[in-house]
C-alpha cells in the first residue's frame, strides 16, 4: 500500500485545513490498535483515526461508523485525561518520514497551559502511537508498549524519554531537489529510474517511484524542472485516486502513469474506501480468531467422520452375499457335514455356478447357516443406522459451514451473536453470567444488513443464523419475497414487497450469492419463493428452513454493484 511519507505530508495538508483550531471532544480505542479522537472544528465534528494497524496503519478522517467498549483501555484513560478538551495547534510531518505529529494545548489542574503531542508512526508492524510530554520530551503512553529488551535505539514506555524513530540515510524531496536531474539523465529506464528515485529520496513508495520517474518522463512540461515542482505540488492540491497497479489496487495523491479506477474528493474519503472491507475483515479475523478456530476445528472433525462413515457404508455393499450363502446353506443342509472348514454349492441365483462358502469346523450345518444370516442382517441394520448417521453429520457440516461464512462476512458488532449461537449449539462453554440467555441475547442483538434496490424497494440480509431466523420467521410478512443461494450455506434476504420488479429481483438475488459460500463463483443459482412458502422444521438448527414451489435465478455477484446498493 502506498501510505509513504509523500501520501503523509498530503494527508497532513488535508488535516491541518480541516482540524487546526479544533478541539477534542470524545476520545475512544474501538479496537485495540485503533483512537478515534472526534475533533470538533468549524462546528462541526470530524472523528479522526489514528490506526496502529501492522497491515493497515494511517491517519484520517473515517466516516466508518464503529462500536466503542463498555470499558475503556488504559491507553483510552491517558488519552481522556491530557486531551479530552485539548486544542489542535498544528499537525506536522518528521521531513518526508511516515512519521505525523498533533500538537495540543490545554490547561492544566493548576489552570496552566501545557503543551503535549501525539506521534502517529506508519511503519508496519512497528507503526504506534504515542502519547509525549512535550515540556519534557517524555513517553506518558503509547498504545503499543515497546522494552529496551524489544528495541536497544528507543523504549516506548510511560515515563521513557521519546527519542523520535531511526533516521534514513536519504534526502528530503521537498528540500534537495536537485538530485533528480542527475538520476534523470543517469537512468532513463522507467523502472530503474523509480528504484533510484526510491533508493535516494525519503518517503518514497516504488509506486511514488514510478509516478514521478513517468511525470519526469512525461512530454507534459516545458522542463523536469516544472514536471518535479508539479508532481511534488500535488502534495498541497491533491487527485485522490483508487489505481490499478501489477493488477492490484493501490491508492495515491495523483494518478500520473497509471490506471485509475475511482476517484474521491478527499484523501480521508479514498482511504474510506480502500481500506473499510479490508480492515473490518483483518478486525474479524483477530477479534473472532476463537470463534474461527471453533467452527474450523468442528468442521474437519465432521469432514473425518463423513469419509469415516461412507467408508463403512462402503463395507455394507456385500449384504447380500452374506443371505445368500445363509440360503444356500440351508437348502443344502443334508451335504453339509460338521468338522468341514469350506463347502462349494452351486448358487441358484447366479444361473447355478459354484460359490465357495466358507465354514466354521467348530459349528454344526445349521449354527453356520445362522451365523451367515445374522452377519447379513447385522449390515442392514448398519446400512439404516449409517445412511441416518451421515444425513446428521452432512447437516452438521452444512450448518458449520454456514457459519464459516457467516464469521467471514461478519462485522465485529455481528460476532457476540455468533458466539451466543456457538454456546447455545454447544460448541463453546456458556461463560458464567448472571444475565438469563433471553437478556444476553438481547444484549448482543444485531441488525440484518439492509440495502435498497435501484426502483428504492428495501432489500434486508440476515448476517448470521440468528438474524436470518428472526428475518424469515419473525419480521418478514408472509407476502414478501424470501431468497436463498440454492443447496449450499448462505444468507436468507428477504425483499419487502408482494410483487418486486425482476430486476428488483435481480438486485436482491445478487446480495444472496454475495452472502453466501458461493460468492467467488460465476454463475450462482438463488431460489426465490413467497415468505409464506417457508418452513423451520421441529428441532431445525439456527437458520435452517424448508421451502416449496420455488423458482431459480442464475446471477453473478459484483461487489461494486451490491455496494451501490447499500444504505447510505
């Protein structure tokens, strides 16, 4: 991802317009690498993210709604107890590094104004956030602690004395500027001149590397003199763009040399866009990571005893040979003679060829007759038992494999109700509480995801077992249009109207095949029926219907589309 040290000083430009003079008005950790101070400025609020994220680390504005914690982190106590009303005097960047400072001054107890900063780092795994005495250049908090047994250059500990990140041997693009010149005339190969670039200057990503080596090469400007001062401009007067770069998508301050695909008014609101699917999916996965081990376990556990049990049913195959030798024997009883170990009779039922039948010399004529009928009808016993035993253990991987894919699309708000349904199923231990599990799962109630059709018709997906249960059986009216992904584990989406369009229907069969285990297929089949065509079945798992006279859609899920369609 291309959040270098040149998308940080465009980012910095943004902020300090927007938030300067502001103050802070709410502090919160929604997740554990994750502040959102909301910043109230020019009456207005702006709640302002500061990630810490390995993967997804950043400062901007998000209107990405989130959940703040019943209790707050330590970090969240420091945070309220030095900034909670605190100005923003300026935001600033270490030279070009990915390194992006908030200055704060509020008074204190004593009523005297005191000067502290916030420190965003955007380093990978080693990104944090740090919270410094500026008077006293001292660490009071970071939201990742970091010993001098972690790190020998700088300890990121309350009390520790801030030492800003390891500086790199490389010059600043926006105060010598003379050495792309040289580079320029030195390398005119593309993408060895954008290595160079990179190697030379500070903050530079390959993908700044290469937009400046193809804005230098560019026949655009009357010099490279003019095509670096423009190029380094857009820092100030940005193009927020969503690219394709090596046919992945990247994002950028300018779209010079590549492929765009969207384009945004502020850089806040492209990273909005770029990072919200990743970040809650990687938000999903940390948070419901026992959750996922649970359902994962479970499943291969199932997915052993189905192969385990068709193996013995596999077994059961020669039933029938064991009643014919049985019957054989019996017909011919009078030429069996006790102490014989075998006996070849010919079988009536295969135009009498002569069948090989083995005895037990310990057992008299009729004993060895018995013990063949009783070995036969042993396996039609366990052929009823067995087809019974895999019809269960096929539902059961079934409805885990719903809710594989129920985590998987999940927002971190749906996974407490997946966790309630994973207890109330048994798979999980019923942590002690003294709340009843009617009020429990009221406590943890989410809402069915709900978008609107392009006619405005209003379209809801139930996220998990619970939710499509209360959808179908509860909300839905017995006249509106229930739609399912046909034989495999999905959401139930119900459109509410007794006669949706067909491309209405369309819309809404697309949502089905995006929520469900078929959305990386092409072609999707989704059953649609009448709400009143729907059965649960006595006993039925969370989420499992029966349904009847029934029609097929065949759509092919586009994400782009399906977000058009969610509710603003």
């Amino acid at each position: 991802m291309a959040f270098d040290g040149l998308f940080a000083h465009a980012m910095v430009n943004e902020l300090k317009n927007t938030l300067v003079n502001g103050r802070v008005a709410k502090i919160s950790q929604p997740y554990s690498n994750e502040v959102i101070l909301t910043i109230r400025s020019n009456r207005q609020n702006y709640p302002l993210l500061l990630s810490a994220n390995p993967n997804y680390a950043r400062i901007q504005v998000t209107k990405i709604p989130y959940t703040n914690p019943q209790t707050p982190t330590n970090f969240t106590m420091m945070l309220r107890k030095y900034l909670d009303g605190a100005k923003i005097e300026d935001i600033w960047q270490l030279q070009n590094d990915r390194v992006i400072y908030l200055s704060f001054t509020r008074r204190n107890e004593l009523g005297d104004q005191i000067t502290l900063l916030l420190s965003i780092e955007i380093m990978g795994r080693h990104s944090n956030v740090i919270l410094i005495d500026s008077q006293e250049n001292k660490v009071l908090d970071a939201i990742k602690h970091v010993s001098a047994h972690q790190d020998r250059y700088r300890t990121l500990l309350p009390g520790s004395t801030y030492r800003t990140p390891p500086k790199q041997d490389k010059s600043d693009p926006f105060s010598k500027q003379e050495l792309y010149v040289e580079l320029n005339e030195q390398y005119p190969n593309r993408d060895v001149l954008a290595q160079k670039l990179v190697d030379t200057y500070q903050g530079f990503s390959q993908l700044s590397g290469l937009q400046l080596a193809d804005t230098l090469h560019s026949t655009n400007y009357p010099s490279l003199q003019e095509a670096y001062a423009y190029f380094l401009d857009k820092t100030k007067h940005p193009d927020p763009v969503i690219l394709i770069n090596n046919n992945k998508l990247d994002f950028s301050f300018l779209s010079a040399g590549m492929k765009v695909k969207s384009t945004w008014s502020t850089l806040s609101e492209l990273l909005d866009a770029f990072y919200q699917d990743k970040a809650e999916h990687d938000r999903v996965k940390q948070q419901g990571a026992n959750l996922i081990k649970v359902v994962t376990n479970n499943l291969r556990k199932n997915q052993r005893k189905l192969k385990k049990q068709n193996k013995e049913l596999q077994a059961t195959e020669n039933a029938d040979s064991y009643r014919i030798k049985g019957e054989l024997l019996t017909t011919y009883l009078y030429q069996v003679q006790r102490g014989m170990n075998s006996i070849t009779l010919p079988n009536y039922y295969d135009n009498d060829n002569l069948l090989e039948i083995s005895l037990s010399n310990q057992l008299s004529p009729s004993q060895n007759a018995q013990k063949y009928f009783k070995r036969y009808q042993k396996l039609k016993n366990a052929v009823v038992y067995l087809n019974q035993q895999i019809k269960n253990t096929k539902a059961e991987i079934t409805y885990l494999e719903s809710l594989a894919s129920a985590i998987e699309l999940a927002d971190p708000r749906d996974l407490p109700e997946i966790k309630l349904e994973l207890q109330e199923q048994g798979y999980l231990k019923t942590q002690k509480d003294k709340r009843s599990p009617k009020k429990a799962r009221r406590k943890n109630k989410s809402k069915p995801e709900l978008y609107y059709a392009t006619d405005g018709t209003e379209i809801s997906v139930g996220k998990n077992n619970i939710q499509n249960d209360h959808l179908t059986m509860k909300t839905a009216r017995k006249d509106e249009i229930w739609l399912h992904v046909k034989n495999i584990p999905g959401s139930h989406v119900i459109v509410h109207s007794n006669s949706p369009s067909e491309s209405t229907l369309l819309e809404a069969a697309q949502i089905a095949a995006y929520y469900s285990k078929g959305r990386a297929s092409a072609n999707v089949a989704v059953d649609y029926v009448p709400v009143k065509n729907i059965r649960k079945p006595n006993g039925a798992k969370p989420g499992f219907v029966i349904y009847e006279g029934q029609k097929t859609l065949y759509v092919t899920p586009q994400k782009d589309q399906i977000d058009s369609l969610k509710q603003k």
